[in-house]
C-alpha cells in the first residue's frame, strides 16, 4: 500500500508501486515516488520551479525514515533537485540526522549531485509579482502541498518520505515541518506512521505525525489518530483554524486514514485491490 498527500500524489504513488510491485523496501518505493514529485516544474510547492523565499531564493526540506527507526533529513537546501535523496544518504552515510544549508549542499555535491538552477519562469514571474505587491507576510496558507508518502512493502515495513520547498515567499532561512521527524514524519515499524502537510509552524508546535502514531499505539485507528492530532492542534493553537494543517497515517495492518483542519485535503491511495485513486479527506470544518 502506498499513500500520499495532494493530487500530485497520483503520480508518486504510480512510481511507488512499481517498486513494490517488484518485491522492492518500502524505503525505495518512498523514495523514488517523492522524487517525481520534486521533478515535476508544475507543483509549485516541491522541488523544482517552486515558489522562491522572499529573497528569490528556492530552498527545499525533505526528509526520510525507514523501517528501522533510522531517519536522514536537509534543511535549507539549494540548487539541488531532489533533497529526498539528499536525506537518505544523510541518514546512510553519515552518523547524523540532520544537515543543513551550505553544508547539506556540500555533502550533496561530494556525493555526486549536481548543483542545478531549480527556478523555472512560473517561480521568476511569481516572485517578481510578489515583489511589486510590496507584501510584506509570506503569501497565504493556500500553497502548503507538501509532499508526504507512507508504503508498507511485501514484508510488512513501513517507510516515508517527505519533502517541499515550504511556505511561498517565506523569510529567508525559514524551515518548516517537513524535515523535522516527529512533526511532518514519524514511522515506527511495530505500530504505523503517519506524515503531514499544511502550515509547518502548527504542525511543529504539535509534532503532529509523531502524536499520531503514539495515538495508534495507545489503540486509535489510523482515522482515529488523525483527527485526535487535527483536534488536539485547534486546542492548542488559538489560529489554527485559519492556519490549515492535514494529516495521513498508516497502520502495521494496512489500514490507513486521513483528516484536517477543513475539507480541501485530497490524498492518493494505491491498493492492490482498488489500483490508484483520489479521495476527499474530511476535515474538522
């Protein structure tokens, strides 16, 4: 099974469940079907052609977890495609979690990534458009697609992945959830896992994915989980209702869910028995 957030998550999953299909981890399956995600110039919320910092600058999050608690992570990422590979190779080659920056650029160019220009026309125009707006916040909650993507493989592991280039024009050096394991991914291989998207500020506050699989632990549904960390979140947050935040979960057994703080959420979902489909989530308002 695999399952990810937004529409372009369709895409992903295909790419996933070619990998799976061939009796491949589900740390492979994630990977590969986050990197279409982050090479496609039309989402404008992962990888290349992104919505640049308020500076112009495109930086890119990702991080990864497999079945084994081992977890990678980049932060603050330039110039380099895909920041999910970047994180897997943080996680398997160094004895670190997280890096960040220069030197996360550095690691990827030591390790053979090439240092690309990630702006497309669509990211230049809207940054300059942004610019002449003399806006002074980053732009709305509308633009959060992250990326998150749970499988369980052949052999019942779970892995995920996450990635995004973050709030559109936020201030330079802002990193949000989606490298942060335990707020926009967590994967415990005896219980679920669970990942996040939306505004990365309320989802840090709440280490909402790792919530959610503790939630699975103490007995909740994937389902049940999910609305228990979207809940939790509105009582904490005093903005959260206008600060949208949405969740997926996996469990060891296959079921899965979905929620958020209003019903704009769609995520993809690939099973054997039902193929590659699109559902509504629901939401808390």
């Amino acid at each position: 099974m695999v399952i990810s957030t937004w529409p372009h998550g369709i895409a992903s999953n295909a790419k996933a469940w070619e990998v799976l299909t061939r009796g491949g981890r589900a740390l492979d399956a994630v990977e590969q079907g986050t990197r279409v995600a982050e090479q496609d110039p039309d989402i404008h919320t992962v990888g290349c052609g992104s919505y640049p910092d308020r500076d112009g600058f495109i930086t890119l999050d990702a991080c990864m977890m497999d079945e084994k608690g081992n977890a990678g992570s980049v932060t603050f990422l330039q110039h380099i495609m895909h920041p999910v590979s970047v994180a897997r190779l943080v996680m398997e080659r160094t004895p670190h979690v997280m890096l960040s920056g220069e030197g996360a650029l550095e690691f990827a160019l030591a390790n053979g990534f090439e240092k690309e220009d990630l702006h497309t026309e669509f990211s230049r125009k809207s940054w300059e458009v942004w610019k002449e707006s003399g806006t002074i916040l980053p732009e709305d909650y509308e633009n959060h697609d992250t990326i998150s993507m749970l499988a369980i493989d052949e052999k019942g592991d779970l892995s995920g992945a996450c990635s995004t280039s973050g709030m559109a024009f936020k201030y330079h050096g802002r990193v949000g959830d989606s490298p942060i394991i335990g707020a926009g991914l967590y994967v415990d291989n005896e219980i679920g896992a669970a990942g996040g998207t939306g505004v990365g500020e309320v989802v840090m506050k709440t280490l909402g994915s790792f919530a959610i699989v503790e939630f699975m632990r103490h007995g909740l549904s994937p389902q049940e989980a999910c609305e228990e960390a979207v809940n939790r979140a509105l009582k904490k947050i005093p903005d959260a209702r206008n600060q949208p935040i949405y969740f997926i979960a996996l469990n060891k057994e296959g079921e899965y869910g979905a929620y958020g703080t209003d019903a704009k959420f769609k995520y993809a979902l690939h099973t054997r028995e039902q193929g590659n489909r699109l559902i509504q989530a629901a939401g808390a308002y």
